[in-house]
C-alpha cells in the first residue's frame, strides 16, 4: 500500500492469502501441466523404442530390405525424442513443481492452523513471518527453477 495508511493484521493476513493462493494455483496449475508432459514423453519414447525393435525384427525374420528405411526412421525419432526429453526436461519440472506446491501449501495450513487456534485477528508479527516465509518460498523456487534451466542442453 504504497503512499497510504499501514496494513492492520487483518489486512495483511488478507494480503499475504490472496497472493499465497493465486500461487498455489500456479504452482498447481505447472506440476499438472509438466506431469502430463513427462508422460507423453515417456510414453512416445518407449512406443518408438519399441516400434524400433519390431521393425528391426521384423526385416531379420522375413528378409524384406525396404522394412529398414521405416526401421531407421523410427530410430531417429526416438533419438529426437530422447533429445527433447533432456532439453524439456518436464519430469524434473513436473518435481520442481510439486515440490514447491508442497511447500506453499503447507504455509497455507499453518495460516488456517492458526487461524482456528488463534482467531481471525492474528498478531502482526506472526503475519510478517507468514510473508517472509511466503517470499522464502518463492525465491528457493525459483532458484530452483533456474538451476534446473542451466543444466539443461
């Protein structure tokens, strides 16, 4: 509140919810996008693995020369595939996000723990340390974010 009267505890609580909310549902919104990445990774690199297989196999068994050109196809794919996997990365993120969600929502009961045990109108202090631990939160994440960024190829 830039220019105008302190925040009373109530308000700040008010505050420091609301963003803690809307980054729940980020962070929860990310881990359930990267999951379903890293499936469809896992997924497509195994079927063209062995899709890979099968056509190698296949030309083995009944000596047919033109099975070899979908064969080295479908090996390509599946060394793009593996190449997009660790440049991705979507299971390392999709634990990233979890992890950081985990985080956020354990604040998230501490605030509702206190709340019961303590009532609405909870210390101001107490509010600051939940703002602190909010932003401690944010910035492992997103330190973490970025590590995960850097060793990527």
């Amino acid at each position: 509140m830039c220019g105008g009267a302190p925040m009373g505890s109530s308000q700040a609580l008010e505050f420091v919810e609301s963003k803690l909310n809307n980054r729940i549902k980020d962070f929860r919104d990310s881990r359930n996008f990267f999951r379903g990445g890293s499936r469809r990774q896992a997924i497509t690199t195994t079927a063209l693995g062995a899709l890979t297989t099968f056509l190698v196999a296949v030309n083995q068994i009944f000596d047919t020369p033109w099975i070899a050109i979908p064969s080295l196809a479908a090996a390509g794919l599946t060394t793009i595939g593996s190449a997009w996997t660790g440049w991705y990365g979507y299971k390392d993120s999709w634990i990233f996000a979890n992890d950081a969600l985990n985080k956020l929502k354990a604040l998230e009961y501490k605030i509702s723990y206190d709340k019961a045990v303590y009532g609405e109108s909870l210390e101001l202090e107490r509010v600051h340390a939940y703002a602190d631990e909010y932003q401690a939160i944010l910035s492992e994440a997103h330190e973490k974010w970025r590590q995960l960024r850097s060793a990527q190829p």
